[in-house]
C-alpha cells in the first residue's frame, strides 16, 4: 500500500495549510482502516518535518511537492 500526499510549501519551508491525500494504491475493503491510518501517519510525519530548509532560488520547483510514501522503501 502507497500513499501519495500533495504538499503546499511557503518561501519560509513551511507547510501551507493541510496536506491532502491525492492517492491511496492498494486500499480495499477489508483493509480501508488501515488505509485511512496510514495516511494519517503520512500527514502527520509531513507537518512534524516542517520546516524544511530547502534552496529559495528554487522555490518555484519545490512549492508545490507530491510525496509517494511508500513503507516499502523503510529500511
């Protein structure tokens, strides 16, 4: 299961307004609360990190970010 999160960032690295859910891969019925919590988790990592210190001449590239989250890749 994957969760893609769209983010708003501000010139100062932070998180402009709530991340959204654009996409939840391999939700199904019997696993939809599991789903919802994961996203969840997502979100809540997402606005923990915040500020990121990223490069302002390149705020353009980096305002608006899709996350793909997926616990796969956690090692």
């Amino acid at each position: 299961m994957t969760v893609l999160m769209r983010i708003r960032l501000g010139r100062d690295g932070q998180v402009s307004g709530s991340p959204t859910v654009a996409r939840i891969s391999g939700q199904t019925v019997a696993n939809g609360a599991y789903a919802n919590a994961l996203a969840g988790s997502v979100r809540r990592a997402v606005l923990r990190c915040a500020p990121l210190r990223l490069p302002a001449e390149l705020y353009d590239a980096w305002a608006d970010v899709e996350l793909n989250f997926d616990p796969r890749d956690i090692s």
